[in-house]
C-alpha cells in the first residue's frame, strides 16, 4: 500500500522561484571560493597556533611529530 504523497507549500514551481530570488542575494557572492578557502585556513593555522602557545611542551612536540607523520604518509601515498 502506497501513502499518498504529502500535500507541498509552496508548489514546485513556486519554492524553485524562491529558491532562485534567494540564491542570488548579493551576500552569497561576496568572496570567490579561493578567497573563502585562504580565510578558513588562516583562521584554522591561527587557532592551532593559540592553542599549542597554551599547551605543554611535550604535548606541542607530540601534536607536531603526528602532524609530520601524516604530511609525510600522504607524500608518500601520492608519490
């Protein structure tokens, strides 16, 4: 037995011009990918260096040993 299929509102064609006045708001295209991409890793490098400025020494020197373990796999795996 089969459900009938839930009632939509908006309809389809109504939720698609929706969809599209919202997609083109001017704060969707602020920044290009690339520009997104550089400003999410700086801010990821920025808060590793925070936190490893607040951690102990022997746990900054482990953090860095995996880190180089894994960089040096992947190298490895690619070559």
């Amino acid at each position: 037995m089969r459900l009938p299929d839930p009632p939509l509102t908006p309809g389809g064609d109504e939720a698609h011009d929706l969809l599209r006045r919202e997609l083109v708001r001017p704060e969707y295209h602020e920044d290009n990918l690339v520009l997104r991409l550089v400003s999410w890793l700086s801010r990821v490098l920025e808060d590793g260096v925070t936190s490893a400025r607040e951690a102990p020494p022997l746990t900054t020197i482990a953090a860095m040993l995996v880190g180089l373990l894994l960089v040096g796999g992947v190298a490895w795996l690619v070559s």
